[in-house]
C-alpha cells in the first residue's frame, strides 16, 4: 500500500518550504496567488489529506457535512440535496453542497474542496476516476458515504436503486399492449446506474423476446434525450423508456415540439417520480427511485459513522418501483412514424 502524502512531501513537489506549503494550503493572502495555485494542485494530484492526528487536536467537530452531486438544475439530484439539507438541519449539521456537473476533474476538486473544509464527513454521488480520492479521505479519518452510484471494489459505504424491478414491470406493460419496438434512452455505461439500468433492459428483453435493437446511448442531459428521441422514432418505434429524468425532459419536449400526442401516437416511459411527470397533459409513467427515501438512508448511515459504527457490510440498495399512468395506456399505431 503507497503511503499517504505528507506535508513535507506536497512541499518538496511543488518546490517551496514547509512553511509556505502550509499557509498556501490554508488559503493565507501572505502568499502570492500563482504559489498558492501551484501547492494546491500539486496538494491535488498528490492526494494529500491533513493529518489525522493534528485533526484530533481539535476541541469538537465541525457539525458540517459535505454533499457533493452532478447538478442542482436536475430536479433528482435537487431533490436529493434538499432532502439531506433538511434532515440535516434537524440533527445539528450544516451541509455544504458542491457541483461536479458531470465533470470528472470538477469531481475531485469538489471532494479536495470539501476535505480542505474539514467537514465531518462527506456524501458524493461518485465516478470512477475518484476512487483513490475518497479512499485516501477514508483513510485519512473523514468518513465517505456513496449515493445514487457504486464504486465496485472499494469499502467505501454506498446507497442506490435497483433498476430491474421498475424496468420489468414498465417492459411487461407495454408488450402487454401489443409494443414490439420499445426504444430505450441509455445513461453513460461507465456510470454504474448507466450501465446497471441498461443491462437491466437488456436483460427484460431477452426474457420476454422483445427486441432491444432501439437503444440510444446518450448521456444524462436534456440533450441526448431529445437526440435520442429524435433518433429512435425516425426508426419507428412505438414505445420509448428513458433512463433517466434529464433525458426524460428532453425526449418529451422533442415530442411536444413535433405534434407527438404522447398516450397516443407514443407510450412513454420516464425516469423518476418528480412533480411534473403527473402534471402532463397524459400523466407521465415512471421507473421511481424513491430519492427521498435514497437520501435519508445515506445520510443516517454517514452519522452512523461519524459517530464511530463500522459501515455496513454490503450496499444499501433500494428496489426501483412503476407507477402507471396515462401515457403508458396506448396499443401501437396502425402506422409508426419514421
């Protein structure tokens, strides 16, 4: 096991005392901006956490809680930080909430951001690339808990769904009504929730002998769902499932704008349970991840932790559930558009 990074060792790197090393990393306007600059990003790419016995020293913890997601414009990560916000709130703790907007390096300099913060401890929808980040920040002292994705491999504490219940049941609605070509709106596969939700169709596919040659392989943005829709009914499908509530959006306003009457000329299905899936004009059926429920089981079992109990022995993972509604209640058109 490689050593953990030391004071001396972060000043070595970038070149300057011990002492200068110390004032850049605690932010002192006594050193010049581009010296500060450069011993933290040597701090970064080294890994290095404060030590934990000079962390002891202090007389109490900071009552701060970090909560780092991809966006706060998705209505599901929204919901999820208001949500741990709150409980929070009612048991003593600030949270301090950072972006990553999907951005692998935006990542790693928010979990950085928030260990420099000494919050006590962190809650991060993860990727892959900051595996060795939250390990060392483990290891250092702060304990991490994982939401919404998984790190395989690691210890490193994590609460998600399942999709395969929700997609099972959505898939078996629509063969149901006599739907053949179901398009499917894929997440990022390296996500874990990307590639567990795929292979989740997939796998209800092969089962029942649906076709899974409708699959567009996008990203979780407005975007790709309206690329993705656009794509998949130019291929006539009748059926579309999203993966996602991003790409949900962007597949109903590609709908919308092009005088698709979903619930009739298209059975929809969305991802996540959010206020405006039953809002409209054909309430909008979805795959729910229960994010409320999500939320207050990770951030309990990072109290649970902070407060010294060992983490639990295997993920935490919540059963994905469908709610039927009416844009789910159509038979195929006598002919598809294309």
């Amino acid at each position: 096991m490689n050593t953990p990074a030391n004071l001396k060792d972060v000043a070595e790197a970038a070149g300057v005392s011990i002492s200068t090393a110390s004032r850049a990393l605690a932010g002192k306007t006594s050193i010049s901006e581009k010296t500060r600059s450069r011993v933290q990003q040597v701090a970064r790419e080294l890994n290095y956490q404060p030590n934990v016995q000079a962390r002891g020293l202090r007389s109490a913890r900071t009552n701060i809680i970090g909560l780092t997601i991809p966006s706060l414009t998705n209505p599901y990560f929204a919901t999820m930080a208001a949500t741990i916000q709150e409980r929070a709130a009612a048991n003593g703790h600030t949270t301090l909430i950072t972006t990553s907007n999907e951005d692998p390096e935006q990542l790693k300099q928010a979990i950085y951001s928030m260990s420099q913060m000494r919050v006590d401890g962190m809650i991060v929808v993860p990727s892959e690339n900051s595996k060795s980040l939250l390990m060392n920040i483990q290891r250092a002292g702060t304990p991490v808990v994982l939401i919404d994705r998984e790190l395989p491999g690691t210890p490193l504490p994590s609460y998600a769904s399942q999709a395969l219940p929700g997609i099972t049941a959505a898939v078996a609605e629509l063969t149901a009504r006599g739907h053949t070509r179901i398009g499917y709106l894929s997440g990022p596969v390296e996500t874990s929730t990307g590639a567990q939700r795929l292979a989740a169709f997939e796998q209800i596919c092969a089962h029942t002998g649906t076709s899974n040659d409708f699959i567009f392989r996008g990203g979780y943005d407005v975007k790709k769902g309206w690329d993705g829709a656009q794509a998949l009914l130019h291929r006539g499908i009748t059926a579309l499932i999203a993966g996602d509530s991003m790409m949900t959006f962007g597949a109903l306003d590609y709908c919308y704008q092009h005088g698709i009457n979903i619930g009739t000329d298209l059975a929809f299905v969305g991802f996540d349970d959010l206020v405006y899936m039953s809002l409209q004009p054909a309430p909008i059926s979805v795959i729910d991840q229960n994010v409320v429920a999500m939320s207050e089981h990770a951030y309990d079992g990072l109290v649970r932790l902070i407060g010294g109990a060992d983490p639990p022995d295997q993920a935490v993972v919540l059963d994905t559930t469908y709610i039927s509604r009416a844009s789910t209640r159509c038979t195929p058109p006598t002919t598809t558009r294309r």
